[in-house]
C-alpha cells in the first residue's frame, strides 16, 4: 500500500516516517467534546438500567444541557434514538423515552437480523461484497418482519435471504 502512495522524497517504508508535529486541539471543543460523552455515557447507563439494548432503537433523548445543533447527530447515533430534546427542567442530566413503539421494535429486529446475517458471513468466511445466500427461521413476527424490509436486509448484507417460520429465534444459515 505505501509503496503505491510514497514519492520520491518519503521514506522506503512506512515505518521510518517520522510522526509529524503534534497538533493542539481547539480546548473549546475539546470541552464540547468532554460534555457530550457525559450525556452519551449517561444515557447508555439509563439504557442498561432499563434493559434496552443498544441496537433497539428509541424514539427521544431529552437533555438538560442546551449543545450546539452539530452534535445532535453524534448524540443521536451513539444513544440510538430518533429524536434530541433540550428541557431545562430535567432533575437529571439526561432522560430517555423508553416507551418502544411497534415501528421501533421492527426497526430493533432489523438490525438484529443484519448483525446475525453479518455474524454468520464472518463465521463462513465470506469476503465483503461475495454475494451469498442467507436463510432466517423465526416466529411468524420475525418473518413478516423480515419480508417487509428484505431488500434493506439484502442491500446491506450483499445476500439473498429466504425466510422460514418455525423458530423461537432468530437463525441464520448461510448457504
């Protein structure tokens, strides 16, 4: 790989580049940086004091703390919910909407099926983008779920899947 970006002037390997100039970072948003993982790490204890899985989306974060709007991404994607709102008039730092609507829990099980799917690639030592086919056996719920966002499920795990009612979990066969 260095060998197809060096120039002339670098190095014949990597490895005896020197390491640059150490950049200080702007202490701004270092601090901006250091309150957003309180409010991520404090919503991820809420989760596990809830028993919510990470990957089962929720529908809203409320935060006691006003930040600035470029971290509402950040905050959304590493707590899983749809939704950031400030209230100031939160006792804690941080609260979450646990109520798990029916579209969040399909969502949930989507990315639970991926993540098996992805699981079960690995497992058989698949290369990304080696097309495969992937069959899921689960309760009727799992199945409808599945054919409803099967081609999501294939485009993100370069498979074709099939679908089987019958078991209590979910299962996933590459084949």
């Amino acid at each position: 790989m260095w060998g197809n970006v060096r120039d002339e002037k670098d190095e014949i390997s990597v490895h005896l580049e020197s390491w640059g100039d150490i950049i200080e970072g702007d202490p701004a948003i270092l601090e901006e940086m250091k309150e957003i993982r309180e409010i991520v790490s404090s919503a991820l204890e809420k989760r596990a004091h809830a028993h919510i899985k990470v990957r089962q989306p929720l529908s809203t974060l409320y935060i006691q703390k006003e930040i600035n709007e470029k971290y509402i991404d950040i905050l959304k994607e590493e707590v899983n919910v749809k939704n950031v709102v400030h209230n100031k008039d939160l006792e804690d730092m941080v609260s979450l909407d646990t109520d798990i609507t029916r579209e969040l829990v399909e969502e949930g099980l989507v990315r639970e099926i991926i993540r098996k799917i992805q699981e079960a690639r690995k497992k058989n030592n698949l290369e990304q983008g080696e097309h495969t086919n992937a069959q899921v056996c689960g309760t009727k719920e799992i199945v409808d779920v599945v054919e409803n966002s099967k081609k999501d499920i294939e485009r993100q795990t370069g498979t074709t899947v099939a679908t089987e009612e019958g078991c209590r979990e979910i299962q996933v066969t590459i084949t």
